[in-house]
C-alpha cells in the first residue's frame, strides 16, 4: 500500500527520525511521499534525493560529533550590533548562525540537486515573514490542492528548501529568495501532515518530536528561541485537526533541544525503538 511519512521540526531531536526510517526499511515498508519540516526537512530532503537510512544513520553519527563545525556564527553581525543597540540605532544582525555552512553540506549530500529532481513526492515548508504565508516547496504540482495561505513552489535547489526550512527565528539568519524572507517552517506548520494530504496522500505515517520538549537546563538565547517557537507550534497543533493514520512520539531525551547535537545518536535510537514498539500497528495500516 502507498503511504506518506510528515517528520516534525525539532532540532537535534530530529534525528529520531533517522532511527524511524532505518526500522521501517528492515521492515521492508517504504513511503512514497515525505514531508518535513525544519530538521525534519534535512531529513526528508536528503532521503528523498536518494540517501538511504543506513547512509543517514552514519551522516547522524557524524553529526553529533562534528556538527558543530557546521554553526557558523556571524560573529562580525554580532559585534556591529552591540554599538547599534547602544546607541539605539538600526540592528542589522537577523540572525546568530549565518547558516552558510549547513546549506553547502546540504548541497554536497544532494549533489546540487533541485527538489524536481526527487523521485518519490516530497515536500519542504518554510514561511515567508514578508507575507505571513507557508511556501511550500515540492517536486511536483500535480493533483495539490489549494489550502488557504500557502504557495505551492517548485523552482528550487533542495540545499536551499532544507535551509530555509531550519531557520528558527533570530537563530538562524533567514533564507532570502526572490522578494521572500523565509524561516523556519515550523512558524506555522511544525508536522506537515496537511501539506501531505493537499497531494493526495491520504495513508500518513507521522513523526512528532516536539511533544514533551523540556527546557534545556542551559537557558541561552538560542534554546529559549526555540522552545519558545515548539511551545508555539504545540499550540497550534491543538487548534488544528491531522488527518494521520498514525502518530509516533518517540521517548526522546529530556535535555534535548536544539543544538545538543551529542545527543542526536540517542535521539535516533529512541526513533528506533518507538518504530519497533509500535511496528505491527505500522504494518496493519501501511502494509
């Protein structure tokens, strides 16, 4: 049977996604559509463009040990802007992480490949802040639906959907494209689930690693900005009614925030093992 898989923003606890997408294959079960937002999109974006779960399961691994590299920070933006807050003039600085980095690995990992160029549906949000409006990039526009407030796009490379995707508000500096300032997706859809069912995909497998997101005990700037945005996103998933067959919340560690990437190996495992737990379920619906 056809089914779709919507992977939630997260941050690090993201990469149970990873752990969700490895105990399907061994299962034999793969999805013919995705959708993800924010870390759910690098996920979804890279095993859309053809990066099986063994391959991102050692890209996880990678990452929780140098991912730190990839956190640029615009530390000339940062410096200008303490005399311009001072002096209580104009703040250019937008962001902390300039982003650069992760987006030219991006681009490395998909080989410079545009989201068209993806096999299987795909879909990456990310929201315009001129606008207000969901951009929602996808390889294809055939049988969408229109849904009230979001573009539907397709003229993109995937490094450059995936990165708008993850720019968390005042973290991540956002993805200028055309007359769009885009950030993170999970602005106004943390779990795209309505996004999949505007295709057509009716059979949606969903992945929510926000629900019981704890506050890191290191209240910085960049995890207050990020829990502040989940709390938002939890919210706005109770006003909103999901149309999945099945929701997965993995157990995920509690300190986990958004850039605690030394946990994102336990983070995987913990996808890993909801997946199994709950995998004679997955199998009676998707199989």
């Amino acid at each position: 049977m056809s089914f779709g898989i919507a992977l939630a923003g997260g941050g690090a606890r993201g990469a149970a996604h990873v752990g969700v997408l490895l105990a399907l294959e061994e299962d034999g079960l793969c999805p013919q559509s995705i959708a993800g937002t924010s870390a759910g999109s690098i996920v979804a974006g890279l095993y859309a463009t053809g990066i099986s779960p063994q391959q991102l399961k050692e890209i996880v691994i990678n990452m929780s040990a140098t991912g730190i590299y990839y956190l640029d920070l615009d530390l000339l933006g940062i410096i200008k802007a303490i005399p311009q807050f001072i002096v209580n003039h104009k703040i250019d600085l937008n962001g902390l992480i300039k982003g650069d980095r992760l987006e030219r690995f991006l681009s490395e990992q998909t080989n410079g490949k545009s989201i068209r160029d993806t096999s299987i549906r795909t879909i990456i949000p990310a929201v315009d802040i001129n606008s207000g409006d969901t951009i929602a990039y996808t390889n294809s526009l055939a049988n969408v639906s229109s849904i009230d407030r979001v573009k539907w796009k397709t003229n993109i490379l995937m490094s450059e959907a995936i990165r708008a995707s993850c720019a968390v508000p005042a973290v991540f500096k956002p993805k200028l494209i055309d007359d769009m300032c885009l950030v993170d997706g999970g602005v106004t859809d943390v779990l795209p689930v309505d996004l999949l069912l505007a295709t057509g995909e009716y059979n949606i497998l969903a992945v929510d690693v926000a629900e019981d997101y704890t506050m890191p005990k290191s209240q910085n700037l960049i995890e207050i900005s990020s829990h502040s945005l989940s709390i938002m996103s939890t919210r706005l998933k109770e006003c909103h009614s999901h149309g999945e067959k099945l929701l997965l919340t993995p157990s995920l560690p509690k300190q986990s925030g958004l850039l605690t990437l030394e946990q994102m190996v336990a983070c995987m495992d913990a996808g890993y093992e909801a997946a199994k737990v709950h995998m004679p379920s997955i199998k009676a619906i998707f199989s």
